[in-house]
C-alpha cells in the first residue's frame, strides 16, 4: 500500500460515497486509476466500504460495555453464540480477568436487564458478567484515520562535508529523515544498521570507484538490494569516466551530475520512492 492509496482511503474515509471521478480530481490522477485501485484494495481485504448505521438516531441510545468469565472449553461456542445477538455491536476475545468484552446497544434499561438475565445468562458456558454504561462516546471505529507511515529515510554517502550538509537539510526541510556515511565502507554499514529507504550514493571518495564497489555489495545485501541507488557525482567531468563498469546498467537506478540543482534532486528522489512504493 503506497502513498496514493492511502490518500483514497482517506478521501473514502471521510466520505465513502465520494464517486471515482471526484477522487481522481482531488489527487490528479485519471478515473482509470483510482477505480482499479479501489479494486485492489478491496479485493485483497485493506478497504471495506459500507453503510454504518447510528444506534441511538434509530431509537438505541443506551450503550454498554459488558465483560464475560466464559469455562474455556466453551470459548468458541459462547462467542459465536453472543455475536448473533441483535443487541451485539462488537465482541472481542481479551486477556486478563475476563475472556469476552461485548459491547451492545439497547432502548433503555429494561431492554438492558432483559439482554442480560434472559439472553446472555441463558448461554451455555457464561459465568459471570460486570456491566458498565457508556455515559459518552469520544470517538467511533469508523473515525479512525489511518496512521500515516515515517517518513522516508536516506542515505547520503560523500566525503565532501558541505555537498553532504546541503543535501541534509534540503531533504529535511522536505520532512525526510537522513543519515550520512563518508565512505563505501560506512555506507554498508549504515546500511545495515539504519535500513533506508533510498541511497544517495557518491563515486570517488576512499578510492575512484568507492562508490560503485559499495553499490555493487548493497546489491547483494540481503533484504537490502532492492534499495533504489541514486548515484551523484562528478566522475563524469573527471579523467576517470573510463574505468566506470559498462556491463553494469542495473547497479544503480539513476546518475545525476554534480552540481546538482537542489529541486532536480528532490525530483528524482520522490520519483525513486513512488516507484519503489
């Protein structure tokens, strides 16, 4: 689930009869696209769009939370039993001094006592019960924004400390989080260590090829190989352009030369990422 997802859910979050075509307006992307993503979404079980229906607009404003000591044997048999209850909004199975927490709706107290003592003690397996009344609802389920996910880490590897310092903060001023390495060697194990999602990644520093030997080992990384590798350097107006690999297109996802114009950086990083997802 990538970034654009997320926003379509959100978008259908706060209003799940949104058609496609406004979403696609919203975002800026075709009709096309938001509809086969919604597709997906739906289809592999991450986006659910239904009707929710307000207890107390239909005549159920009592609420109650009602923890059960269910004989463990009967576990499975008391759940099913208690979710088909019409008065059932939610059932959990919880760890602690009770087994069940059941929350259910009702039209007054009667209704409440009546769920209780002639549906609920009747049940097979309960043996015992603690109710408490919902006086107020701070926040439904269905309120729930999804958590949006860190922001994107980089590695910058150069042993030019103000090339480095430059890029750290135009990242950062973006909201990416960054760490740095001034040689190949430190940069595997930054790497490691630190897990990024994308390597800015010089050439010549300990060595000519420093660079493109430490690119070379992240792409046998495990787990780590697929990190985009987006190489910036200026062995392209140096004497040693010749002794770079040829046979070795797939090593790194992009060459920028330096100098590089800050906004072309940040471009072709946000490309990079979208396309790693």
């Amino acid at each position: 689930m990538d970034q654009t997802d997320r926003q379509i859910i959100e978008l259908l979050r706060e209003n799940g009869r949104r058609s496609n075509v406004e979403i696609a307006r919203l975002l800026g992307l075709s009709e096309g696209t938001v509809r086969k993503r919604i597709e997906k979404l739906l289809a592999e079980g991450n986006l659910c769009i239904v009707g929710l229906v307000d207890p107390q607009a239909v005549g159920y404003p009592l609420r109650a939370l009602i923890a059960l000591t269910v004989a463990l044997p009967q576990l499975e048999p008391v759940s099913q039993r208690v979710c088909a209850l019409p008065e059932v909004l939610r059932v959990y199975h919880v760890t602690g001094e009770y087994d069940l927490l059941v929350e259910g709706a009702f039209t007054d107290e009667p209704h409440l006592l009546a769920f209780l003592t002639e549906r609920l003690a009747t049940i097979p397996g309960v043996l015992n019960s603690k109710v408490s009344h919902v006086a107020r609802i701070l926040k439904e389920p269905h309120a729930w924004a999804l958590p949006q996910p860190p922001p994107a880490k980089i590695l910058i590897v150069d042993d030019d400390p103000d090339f480095v310092e430059i890029t750290r903060m135009t990242l950062e001023r973006e909201g990416y989080r960054t760490c740095t390495a001034a040689s190949g060697k430190a940069a595997l194990d930054c790497l490691r260590r630190e897990q990024p999602d994308l390597v800015i990644l010089d050439v010549m520093m300990d060595g000519v090829l420093d660079g493109w030997d430490a690119g070379r080992k992240m792409r046998n990384l495990p787990g780590l190989g697929s990190v985009p590798i987006l190489v910036v350097s200026s062995i392209t107006a140096s004497d040693y352009l010749s002794l770079v690999p040829t046979d070795e297109d797939n090593l790194i996802d992009n060459f920028l030369a330096k100098p590089v114009d800050p906004q072309r950086l940040l471009a072709e990083v946000k490309r990079l990422l979208r396309r790693r997802g």
